[in-house]
C-alpha cells in the first residue's frame, strides 16, 4: 500500500477543506463533519487501490444533498446566515 503523505499532503488537505466549506455556503461551522467523511473516506481508499491516482489530478469533490444533514442542506442553499435553520 502507498504512503499517504506525499500524496494528500497538507497543502492538499487545506484545498479540500476550502473546496469542502465552499460547497457549503461558506459556512465553516457545518463542514467538519463533510470534510472529514471525504478525507477519510474517499481519497485514502483510491490511493490504495490505485498506484497512478493522484487526488489533485484525478478527484473532482462532490457532495451531494444525500451526504448532508438538514443544517447542511440549508447552509448550501442559503443566501445569508440568517437563512439557516438550526435545531436549538
């Protein structure tokens, strides 16, 4: 198996964590848990599986409303803060 580090480095992980916040309105409160399911999730496995991959050639984020809480969902499509709704 591949070293992970010199293929996701930390330069890598700040662009997917500002891909990943971009996808959500920009709301940084919302997408630890988004960003940490991609990082952990998806691009470890394709480093493994295949020795060419390389996450700032070959991955495209994508995050769908199905991956998203309700607050998620409404950070995405909100247009100010005060178009999110939060359960308190």
């Amino acid at each position: 198996m591949r070293a992970l580090e010199p293929v996701a480095d930390d330069t890598w992980i700040a662009h997917l964590a500002r891909a990943v916040t971009g996808e959500l309105g920009g709301r940084v409160g919302v997408a630890p848990r988004v960003f940490l399911k991609k990082l952990v999730a998806d691009v470890p496995d394709r480093i493994g599986q295949f020795a060419d991959f390389e996450p700032r050639k070959h991955y495209a984020l994508t995050v769908t409303d199905l991956e998203l809480t309700l607050a998620e969902r409404n950070a995405r499509h909100a247009t100010s803060p005060d178009d999110v709704g939060l359960e308190l």
